[in-house]
C-alpha cells in the first residue's frame, strides 16, 4: 500500500517511566515545543499532560505523566494513581527509562532490573507497551542489549528502541513505531492543536519550573502556584500581558526561603519565569510574585484540589 492510501491513525499514548527518566524531555521533543516542564530532580510533573502531534499519517494524543515511585504523602499518591489510571485509557504505552541507571547496573553485574524498574514492569503487564531507552548520548552503546534482553523477559514488548531525548536522536523511530501501532481513526483534533492545557496552567507550570530549578531540599515539593490574575487587557494595544502569580508553601520557613535574602531569590525565580512566558506568551509580559503560606497543602484534601486533583 503506497502513502496515499494508507488510512490515517489516531489513539493515545501514555509516557509512563520512573521520575527523572525524560518522560517530559520525550514529549517536548515531539512536539518540538516546550509543553511540559523538566528538571534534572525527580517528581517534577504533577499532573497528567496531553500534548497532540500530528503529520500526514496520523495524530497522535501523547499523555505525558508523573514518574512512578513509592509514594508516602497524599501528594505524591495522587500523582501516581495519576500516571496509573491513564494506562487504561491509552491504546499504547511508551516505559521510558533512564539508561544510565540500568547500563549502571549491568556493568556492575547486577539484576537490570532494580525495584523501580521491576515494579513498573509488573504493572505494564499484558499492555500494548514500547521500550523506550532514553539518554543513549551518555550510555556506551553496547550496554543496551543486555539490558533490552532483561526488560524483554520482565514484559512483552511491541518493540525496544535507544533514543535521547535530549538530542533528538530516534525520536523519529519512535513515532514511526506510534504510527503502526495506532487504530486506523479520523483526527479528532484539529491539525493546528498541540496541547491540552490551558495558556494559566502552563504559565503556573513555567513558575513552578523556577522552583525546581532554583530551589533546593524540599522547597520544589512544598510549592505550588497559582495565576491570581491573568490580564490581557493590553496585549493587543501595547503587546503587554500582566500576570500575578502566588507561590504557596507548606511552612513559614519555607516562605523565607523563597523570598530570599532582601528578596534575592523571588527576583531570581521572577526573572527566569518572565523571561520564558514573553517566549511563550509572545508578548511583552509584567509578572508579579507573591508567597503564601498553605499549611500542610500537600496533605489536605483541600489542597489536592488546588493543584489538580480530584481528591473526593
Ligand atoms: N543526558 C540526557 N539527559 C536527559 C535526556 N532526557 C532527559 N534528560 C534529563 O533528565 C532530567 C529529567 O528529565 P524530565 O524530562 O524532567 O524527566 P521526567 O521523566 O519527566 O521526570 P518526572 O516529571 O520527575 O517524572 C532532566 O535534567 C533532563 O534534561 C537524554 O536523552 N539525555
Ligand atoms: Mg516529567
């Protein structure tokens, strides 16, 4: 069947993975835009995130998800039952894994698969899932088929493939492996729409991404943000968007640390976020910062709500 025949794909795929594996990096390198937030710590992802590509063959829903960890607090269990419950709704899941943890471990003559791996293993069973080893720019290639060997006796796969996100390299592989593995489907978006969030959550997302970046210990886990106004009423005349944003925390402490010295490190986080939202926004923006303190947010129902989830 030549090109022009070929029925058109399009169904859901999930980026499920340990925290810090490139789930993110993966699905901003499909789109070739940045629509989830990445950060060299792990649990940067909070919620579920759909971003939508599409080319002459298929389109693709790609759900970018939270890493799979033990989860403790109430935070961090809604994040998991969010990256879980998302495997039921796709046709293919994509395990994303940090190589130069499993390549580590053959070396060393270890199990490949460490806990991490062996229980995301186990929940991918019977599921249509691709192998996808990620950060092969910093893994000697010959590391890679044994430890494809290993995940391939834990789970069955459609198929293994080495990739970077961060380069790019055999992003494309991936796609084409997407492509034959998707229902034959009309696009049920149209052809120009690539994410399923709204312009205030990505702001938020891009505010938060600051935290991760520039804050260290428990801040990044103890925050979340808030647009309190998003006020485009001179976007068209002079180019400008005004955006107040709070950065709530757990603890007074917490508050101080965000803030900074003489306001130092809430100046930083400022000017890193309005940098990028005049990027994103395509417009000139003014961004004002507030902290607040939520009490223990991240272990109250009501606080759940607040970053997302249905928490009952
Ligand atoms: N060297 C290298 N680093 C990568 C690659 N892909 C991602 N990273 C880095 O790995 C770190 C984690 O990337 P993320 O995309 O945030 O990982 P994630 O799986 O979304 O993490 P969580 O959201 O915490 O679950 C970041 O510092 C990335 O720059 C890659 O292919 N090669
Ligand atoms: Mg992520």
């Amino acid at each position: 069947m030549n090109e022009e025949t070929a029925p058109f794909k399009c169904g859901y795929v999930a980026l499920i993975g340990r925290p810090n594996a490139g789930k993110s990096t993966l699905l901003n390198a499909v789109l070739g835009s940045k629509l989830a937030i990445t950060s060299a710590k792990p649990q940067t992802t909070r919620n579920r995130i759909a971003g939508i590509h599409t080319d002459e063959r298929m389109q693709v829903i790609l759900v970018d998800t939270p890493g799979i960890h033990d989860a403790f607090t109430e935070l961090n269990k809604a994040m998991v039952d969010a990256a879980m419950s998302a495997l039921d709704e796709v046709d293919v899941v994509l395990w994303v894994e940090d190589m130069t943890l499993l390549a580590r471990r053959v070396e060393q003559g270890k199990d490949v698969l460490d806990p991490a791996a062996a229980h995301i293993a186990e929940q991918l069973a019977g599921r249509k899932v691709v192998f996808v080893a990620n950060k092969m720019d910093v893994v000697p290639k010959p590391l890679v088929l044994p430890v494809i060997a290993a995940i391939s006796e834990a789970v069955d796969l459609l198929a293994a493939i080495p990739i970077s996100a961060l380069t790019g390299d055999g992003v494309d592989v991936v796609l084409d492996e997407i492509a034959s593995r998707l229902p034959e489907h009309p696009p049920m978006f149209p052809e120009d729409e690539w994410a399923q969030v709204s312009e205030r959550f990505l702001v938020a997302e891009v505010i938060r991404e600051k935290l991760f970046h520039l804050t260290e210990q428990e801040i990044p886990y103890a925050s979340f943000v808030e647009i309190e106004q998003f006020d485009e009423s001179a976007r068209e005349t002079e180019n400008l968007t005004k955006i107040y944003a709070k950065i709530f925390v757990e603890r007074p402490s917490q508050k101080g640390i965000v803030i900074g010295k003489k306001g130092e490190m809430l100046r930083r986080i400022g000017t890193m976020a309005r940098k990028e939202l005049q990027e994103l926004l395509g417009c000139r923006v003014y961004l004002e910062l507030f902290v607040k303190v939520e009490k223990d947010w991240s272990r109250t129902k009501k606080g759940l709500r607040r970053v997302g989830f249905d928490a009952g």
